[in-house]
C-alpha cells in the first residue's frame, strides 16, 4: 500500500474584487463562519479566514486584480463545490436571498443532482447532492 503523504484539502483561497459584498455574500448568505478577519497594511488588502463544516475557505479583498476568466475558461480553479442534502431546498434559500441559480441537471458519472450559482466576482459555485 503506497503511504499517504498528505491527509486532506485545509483551505482554498481566492482573491475578490469588493470585499464587503464578498463577505455578506458568504458570510450571511451562504451561512460561513468567520474564523479571523484582518487588514494588511503592507499590503492594503483584507484577509478573512472562514469555516464550513471542517473546511476553510481564505477570501482576500484586493484592489485592481484582473476579471477572471470564465469564458473561455482559463486554467486553475474551475469552481468550489458544496454537498447539500437537499438541493431543491437549498435552491428556494438561496433564491429567497436573491442569488439565481441554473436549473437542476444530473451529473452524468455520478447520476447525482447539481447546479450552479455564481459569488460576486463571476466565480462558479456548484450544489452538489
């Protein structure tokens, strides 16, 4: 058996044009919890560090970054991935909150429900059941 030399994913990190509207977006929309929240003078930029479940997600509020990319897609991070328990639930909570969401499909290898909604910068997010 080959030994395992990295246990599990900590974070995942990305970088926002607003932070505000970034931090209410996941904050109080999407129900994260706020770990630390700091300005980096140096940088004059925000930091959050936030908790799902037992995941992190690190949010840096920067000036002046490019747009990203979503079409055509462009190589590193496609989208963040949520496991829900039930997808038509979640849909009416995020729709209620006035964030849109695409119609429901089925994955096709793994026959399993999903969509896609998007944060504030464009970044896709996808339900998963």
């Amino acid at each position: 058996m080959k030994q395992k030399i990295i246990n599990k994913i900590h974070h995942v990190a990305i970088i926002v044009s607003d932070y505000e509207k970034s931090k209410d977006f996941y904050v109080n929309k999407l129900g994260f919890e706020i770990i630390r929240e700091n300005y980096r003078i140096e940088r004059d930029d925000y930091k959050l560090d936030l908790k799902l479940g037992d995941c992190e997600l690190e949010i840096f509020g920067m000036k002046g970054n490019p747009k990203r990319l979503s079409r055509p897609e462009a190589c590193g991070l496609r989208h963040l991935a949520f496991k829900v328990d039930c997808i038509e639930e979640v849909i009416k909570e995020l729709n209620k909150k006035g964030i849109e969401t695409e119609p429901i499909r089925i994955d096709e290898f793994t026959n399993e429900k999903m969509t896609f909604f998007f944060d504030p910068d464009g970044l896709p997010l996808e339900l998963h059941e």
